[in-house]
C-alpha cells in the first residue's frame, strides 16, 4: 500500500521496475522483490478494504475539525477506459460470437483432452488456451446482459424526444455494447471528442478540498441523478450533514432540485441558456406555475450571495480534478469493469488526500 501510494502512477509495469531500480522503493519494500503481476492484483483485490480506509482516513479529518461536510462541490470526469470503439458491436452479431466463443470452448476441451494433444502441450499451456478461451466467453455474455438495460434507456430517451424526426432518429439506432468490456458506453469527452469511458464522480469539501466521494458511473451524462447518491455517500462516510451541494449546469434537472429541497438541502446549479434569444438572462424570473423548491432555487442562484457561493464550486472540483490528472494517476484506466476501476479512482482520492493532509494526520 505504501508503494502505490508513494508512487501513484497507473501501470504496475512500471512500478515493478522502479522497486527494482528505485533506493526509496527498494527501502518501501524491504529489500523484498515485487512483480507487476503481484502489484496490479493487490490495486483491485481489495474494494472493501480500501472503501473502509477511505473512509477512516475522512473520519480522522473530520475529527480533527480540518473538513467540513455542510457544503460540497460535486463533478464528473470523463476518462477513457482500455475499449477501443471497434469493440462495440450490436445484439445479433454479439450472438454470433457467442455462439462461436462457445463452439470454440468446447472443441478446445476436446483437444486438450485427447492424449495426443495432451503430451503435445505443459499443464501451464493448457490453463492459458482455456482461460482465453472462456474469459472471450464470459465477456460476451456479459454484453449481451446489457442489451436489456440499453433498449429500456432508448425507449425512454426517444419517448422524450416524441414523436417527430429525432425521435424516429433514436429508435432507429441499435444498441452497442462492447465485447472488450461491456460496462462501458461511448461518451463525449473533455475534448469535444468521442470515446469508450467511464464518468467518474468526485465530491469535495469547499473549506479544505478534500475528497469525500468517489463513484464511477457508465451514465455519459451527469443529470442522470447522480447528485443525490453522491450526497448520501459523502453523509455516510463522514456521518455529518449536507447543507449546501454546488455542481454545475450538467447536473441540472427538475427532480433534483425538488428532491433536494425536501431533504432541506440548497442545490446550486445553474439555469440553461434559454431556447429564445429573446429570454436569454431571464432564466431565472419566478413564474406562477414554479413549484416551491424552483422558486427557492431560482431566488437563490438569482441572488448575490448565492453567485457568491457558487463561484467556489469551480475554484474547488476544478484543482482538484487537474490534481488527480497531473500527479495522481487518474489517466486512461487500464483495468476493465467498474468495481474495478473504482478501486483505481479510490487509490487515486486516498493518495491525493494523505498526501494534502499528511502533516495532520500524524500530529
């Protein structure tokens, strides 16, 4: 543990080698050697346990009165994920390969129990054909599992969109899912661009800027109520209260801000840009027909202490997302699923926390 999170870099390749190589590495392990292979299974063997420490070192902060839970900033950050987009394939053809990835199992378990194949290949070569062989399998599966949950969302999305062209547009499309890992989508990134990844979602303290919560989402896009989960997230590992939720426009929707104001909880997040030119700036005027949590939202993003207090959302999710992209590791994710890639994104939060907050953790 120590190795990763002095080190924090994303491939245990390269980590191996400075342990290797490395005085401080070499004196972090005692002068006992290390493969990558042991490093890359100790980085995602371990969920639960790293999710506990996580919290504990969080408890620690705010015991020592060094954070403060009443107000957070939330946002998401879009990393490209190991799938490359020609992994994406649609329900019939994912069938087909299935079909031959099991055909192809059970001729490979033929061979290999026949003694003339048997006496032509080690026991450790026979593991790895079989491994192979059923890994492509059980990947091929697993994207199929995803179709149901892909057709749900786009018979949502095109009963939004109506019954017009866009509508027609988005029940035209097939659903894809990828046969690298199908927990993926292919989402827009900070680029402008395209690509396979994953959303992952980081709340933080305003007052001190330390990470509270981490989630790792396949939603491309954050106003699928991700707010709220996040939320009881950060009030369960620090057993305080949200008072105060800053994120932005992304996030925007309707039940949201009603869900929050129920739990007596102030969202801020900013109004979209009118359709009319004619109403731009005038997003935010009360209209008779506004709920009592939209006017509530709307005279506090009107007024300015509460422009004020939105301001620290950018000058706080911002470093810290540039912090965990620059020194911390959180660059495209070699590992595959979203358990996985979750323990990755907790080594990244808790190396950037211990790291900010190491002169209080020990005094």
């Amino acid at each position: 543990m120590a190795v990763w999170v002095y080190a924090w870099i994303g491939s245990a390749r390269e980590l191996a080698r400075r342990c290797a190589e490395s005085a401080p590495f070499r004196w972090l392990c005692g002068g006992v050697g290390v493969n990558h292979r042991l490093l890359s299974d100790f980085r995602i063997d371990h969920g639960d346990a790293l999710d506990e420490l996580f919290t504990q070192v969080i408890v620690t902060l705010v015991d020592k009165k060094l954070v403060r839970v009443s107000r957070i900033s939330q946002d998401g950050v879009r990393v490209r994920v190991s799938a490359g987009s020609s992994s994406f394939r649609r329900e019939e053809r994912l069938q087909q390969l299935l079909e031959q990835a099991q055909q192809q199992v059970m001729e490979l378990r033929k061979q290999l129990e026949s003694p003339a194949e048997s006496a032509a290949v080690t026991a450790r070569q026979k593991a790895a054909r079989k491994r192979a062989a059923e890994s492509r399998q059980h990947r091929l599966e697993q994207a199929i599992e995803q179709l149901p949950e892909l057709k749900q969302k786009q018979a949502e999305a095109a009963q939004r969109a109506g019954k017009g062209k866009c509508g027609d547009k988005i029940r035209a499309k097939q659903p894809r899912v990828s046969t690298t890992d199908a927990a993926t989508r292919v989402m827009k990134m900070a680029n402008g661009g395209y690509s396979p990844g994953v959303n992952v979602q980081l709340a933080t303290d305003t007052q001190s800027r330390a990470i509270l919560g981490v989630e790792v989402s396949n939603e491309g896009s954050d106003s699928a109520g991700l707010s709220e989960p996040m939320r009881q997230q950060v009030e369960q590992r620090t057993g305080g209260k949200v008072e105060q939720h800053l994120v932005d426009g992304g996030y925007l929707r309707t039940e949201d801000i009603v869900q929050a104001h129920q739990q007596g909880v102030e969202l801020f997040v900013p109004s979209k840009p009118a359709r009319n030119p004619q109403n731009r700036g005038r997003e935010l005027e009360p209209k008779p027909s506004d709920s009592e949590a939209i006017q509530a939202w709307k005279r506090r993003m009107a007024s300015k202490e509460g422009q004020e207090i939105y301001k620290q959302r950018a000058a706080t999710s911002e470093t810290v997302n540039a912090d965990l992209r620059t020194y911390r590791g959180l660059a495209p994710f070699t590992v595959r699923s979203l358990n996985k890639i979750k323990c990755v994104t907790l080594w990244c939060a808790l190396a950037y926390n211990l790291t900010h907050f190491s002169k209080a953790l020990l005094s």
